[in-house]
C-alpha cells in the first residue's frame, strides 16, 4: 500500500517500515564494517515510523488504521527488544525517539 503525495515523498507501508528497520538493525548488531551506512538506514526508517505515528494530512481514521498495522507488525516482528538491545549502537537523537516511544507505548 504505497501512497503519493502531491508535494513529498511517498509513505511506505507499516509492513515494509517494519522490515527495512529490522534488517539494519540486525546490521547494527552483527557490526557490520559499514556500521555508518547502517546508523543512516536505522535513522531512516525509525522516521519513517514516527512518521506513521504523527499522521499526516490524511484522514483520521487511515492513520489509525496505519498505526494499528504498525503495532501489529512492531509485535510480530520482535523488533522492540532488538532496538532496546542495540540503543548503544544508534545515533543518540535517534535512540532517546526510540526511548521516548518504548516508554509511550508501555502506557498506551
């Protein structure tokens, strides 16, 4: 479900989000030599996951639908342990997001 917006870049979907943050996360964590490229990819798609959950100009509704898919996807996929695991290795504005985000959704 990829969507065009007029002015900007097109939104990925929760799945695909989801997917990419996994793989170079898992990349952070085998230390991979492009370690760099690798912080980039992270910061990256855990944009585009705030992204997701700020919403945009859409309805209210499609964003609901989208943070739902993304919870789901964020739960099937084991990713929360694995960024709490490799915070270290995160760029710091990058990991206190991701912090900030652990600890909202412990109280949602």
């Amino acid at each position: 479900m990829l969507k065009m917006q007029l002015f900007g870049k097109s939104q990925k979907n929760p799945t695909e989000v989801i997917r990419n943050l996994k793989e170079a996360v898992m990349g952070l964590e085998r230390g991979e030599k492009k370690m760099e490229k690798a912080q980039e990819e992270v910061s990256k798609q855990l944009t585009a996951v705030k992204g997701i959950l700020l919403g945009s100009t859409e309805t209210e509704q499609q964003t609901e639908i989208l943070v739902a898919q993304l919870s789901q996807e964020l739960y099937n996929s084991n990713l929360l342990l694995l960024l709490i695991n490799n915070l270290p290795k995160i760029e710091f504005e990058v990991m206190v997001w991701v912090e900030l985000g652990f600890i909202e959704s412990i109280l949602l």
